[in-house]
C-alpha cells in the first residue's frame, strides 16, 4: 500500500471545500514520469529551480567527463545513475518544492492508488471527534462500601479510601 504527503494550496481556508478541491497528493517513493520525461514532468509541475538543478547537474556530468577525458560510456552511467537517483528523489524534491511555496501540510493518505488515497484521507477529514462518554455510577455501589476491582485503580472510577 502505497502513501501520499496532502499539501493545501496557501491561498485557500485550512479545511475548506476549496483547499480540498486544490489540495495536492504527492507519492512517496519512485516516479515513473521523472525517469522517462524529466524535463516534461519538471516543467508541468512549475518546478522551476529543481529544473534549473537537474539541467545544470547533467551539464555538470558532462563537462566532468570531457575534462577528465572519460570513455562515453562512463560518462553515460555516471548520468544513468544520475537519472535513477532523480526519479527515486523526484517526489520528494515536488514536496520541498511545494514547501517553498508556502503549501500547508495536512497529511499522509494510504491506499492501493491515488483514487483511494484520497477518499480514505477525506472521509477520516469529514468524520466529527468521538467524544468519551462520561462514566456513570453503577447502581448499588457506593464510593466507600464497594469490593475493591481488579485493575489499576483498586476502587470503582479511580475513587480512594
């Protein structure tokens, strides 16, 4: 079962219908989309600097391998490797990022997929605090001439001699 990080929106009342409606999942662990198209997936997620980031650590690579007079195909692990790490990272860096822009945090959500993430995390949201009933006394006894009760306390309701 996988689980997501739920960020609200800055603009948005905590707990409004409108910050549930532009509340953000974001997956913990491995993003398919950062591997395959990371600058797609950097660009249509607004995240602008850990673009600027990615693009400058794979110029990084490169120069290093031309300085250092490296085979290709060191070169070229170096970035695979580079690669991997970003897409292991990727969701990670989008909840700093998100962080930056002063999104609220409100929560982990679990599910099988996203679908029920959200549904479990806002029906948990939708449910209203149980309150503790107030203990009543039990009829017949009174405070002092009660039998003693196993547990914690020797007397009902915590009471003492």
């Amino acid at each position: 079962m996988a689980s997501w990080s739920v960020f609200e929106p800055p603009a948005s009342p905590p707990g409004s219908f409108e910050a549930a409606d532009a509340s953000a999942f974001v997956k913990d662990g491995w993003c398919w989309p950062a591997l395959l198209i990371p600058p797609v997936w950097l660009l249509w997620r607004r995240m602008w600097l850990v673009f600027l980031g990615w693009l400058g650590a794979l110029v990084a690579i490169n120069l290093a391998g031309r300085l250092a007079q490296a085979p290709d195909a060191v070169t070229g692990g170096i970035e695979i490797l580079f690669f991997l790490w970003f897409a292991l990272e990727a969701n990670a860096l989008r909840r700093w990022t998100l962080a930056g822009k002063d999104w609220r945090f409100v929560g982990i959500a679990t599910g099988s997929d996203r679908v029920e993430a959200e549904h479990r995390f806002f029906a948990s949201r939708s449910t209203p605090p149980v309150v503790p009933a107030e203990p009543t006394a039990t009829p017949g006894l009174s405070g002092r001439d009660a039998e003693p009760v196993l547990g914690v306390f020797p007397h009902p309701w915590g009471g003492g001699r």
